[in-house]
C-alpha cells in the first residue's frame, strides 16, 4: 500500500484525492474468493477526502480584510469561480506550473453546474471560498434574502468539500457593508475578504492591459481580484506570474498570506 501511495502521489494532486481512491479500492476489490482455501485479506476502506480547511479567524485583524501584512514578500491572486470551467481549469494549472498557490471565491449555482471543480482546486493546494449563491447585488438585499445567498453557497461547498470555505467575498460589491458582514458571521465566516488591487479584467481590456494594471499596483501583502471566465485572464497569467517571480513576490493563499 506504501508503494501504491508513493507511486500515485502526483495523481493524486492532479487528478483529485477521490479519483485516486477509487483507483486503489479497485485494485483491493480482486482479493480471494470466499470459498478459497486461503483466508480472505481485510476489508479495505476506500481513500475519503479530507475535509477542506475551514475558514480561520486571525485575531487583531478586521473583519473586512484588504491586503495582507507588507513586511513580506507574498501576495495573493483571488479569483471569482464563475464561467466556463475550461478557463477554470487553465488558470489552476498555469498557477500550479509556475508554483503559484491562488484563491478561489466560487458562485454556488457555478458549483452545481460543475461539482468537481470544488475537490479540482482543493487538491490543488488552493483557497476555496464562498461568493454567494447566485452572484446578485447582495448589498441591495434585504437581511433574509442576503443571508440566503451567503448560507446557500456555504451549503454546497460543505457538501462537496465537507467546510464551508475558508472565505466569504460578496457578490457584485468590492466592500461588504454591516449587514453583510453580520450575515456572513452568523454563517460561519469571521472575515470578509475584499482586496486592494483590481484587475479589471472582466472589462476584457486584453492580457498586456491585464498585467500592465496589475504589475503597477501590486505590493507586498496585495490581494489582487481577477475572475475565472475570461480569455484575457488566462493569457495575462503566465507573463503576470514572471513579473510576480522578477520581483521577488510569492503567489499564495490568502490563508498563507495571513498567517504568520
């Protein structure tokens, strides 16, 4: 079983801890016939997925968090899960070639279009966070309606991941007003994540418009907005990446960039 594991490691962070499961529960499946005369092996369990992290509180920080400490070299690159899921999957991959670690805000009705994507990016080694159920302006709701997007999408992510997600960012708004921030506490998220640097690449200005924006902004602790359903993304990442590397700034999660 030991070699199994070393053997599948790699798989098993690309193809999904699940997938890999199965792979070696089908390969116990094969064992004696009950009627043989040598003993039967024991039963082994199929490989379950640890649950995602859960969300973190970092005592002396806001509630609302826009950027992360600037005595380090480390940002965070944050993306809206929404879109076509082949985007999704270039962008995690570009990251992960270059070593990069990103979070992921996923809309929850994006989540039940496409429910592997939650353990795709988990397995990933990246943040995986709530952005509302259906992405509506959620600073014009009123409290019971609000809550219901916040709470909807928290239910699909544990679901599919067993945690609620390690962020709640709201929808169609860069700040989350009191209420917001109330609502998202009751269910389960002691910060809102906002940030400090926007791509604006859901304008589709063109990749060069979308590295140039934010290689002019960007700093130590800088958490960057970028979505997930837009050409210009994917072709920014890889020159934004090497810029990121020529400076000596670390991509990471925003639950890394916290952490001290």
């Amino acid at each position: 079983m030991g070699r199994v594991t070393l053997t599948c490691r790699r798989s098993v962070l690309r193809a999904g801890v699940g997938a890999a499961g199965a792979a070696v529960a089908g390969a116990f499946a094969t064992g004696c016939d009950a009627d043989s005369a040598a003993p039967a092996p024991a039963p082994v369990p199929s490989a379950v997925p640890r649950p995602a992290p859960a969300p973190h509180r970092f005592p002396g920080l806001p509630v609302q968090i826009t950027h992360g400490p600037r005595d380090r070299r480390r940002v965070a690159l944050t993306f809206h899960g929404q879109g076509d899921p082949a985007t999704a999957k270039a962008v995690l991959a570009e990251a992960e070639r270059a070593g990069a670690r990103v979070t992921v805000l996923a809309v929850g009705s994006w989540l039940d279009a496409h429910p592997r994507l939650a353990r795709r990016i988990i397995d990933g080694g990246h943040d995986l966070g709530n952005h509302t159920q259906r992405h509506l302006t959620i600073s014009a709701m009123g409290e019971e309606e609000a809550y219901a997007e916040i709470s909807g999408c928290a239910d699909r992510l544990r679901r599919l991941t067993g945690s609620i997600g390690t962020w709640f960012r709201p929808s169609r708004s860069r700040y989350a007003t009191p209420l917001v921030q109330r609502l998202a506490h009751r269910a389960g998220y002691p910060h809102v994540l906002s940030y400090d640097v926007d791509s604006l690449d859901f304008t589709s200005p063109g990749a060069p418009a979308v590295t140039r924006k934010i290689s002019g902004e960007i700093r130590n602790g800088s958490v960057v907005s970028l979505h997930f359903g837009y050409a210009d993304t994917v072709a920014a990442l890889p020159a934004l990446l090497d810029e990121l590397d020529r400076r000596g700034l670390r991509a990471v999660t925003t639950t890394e960039l916290l952490t001290r």
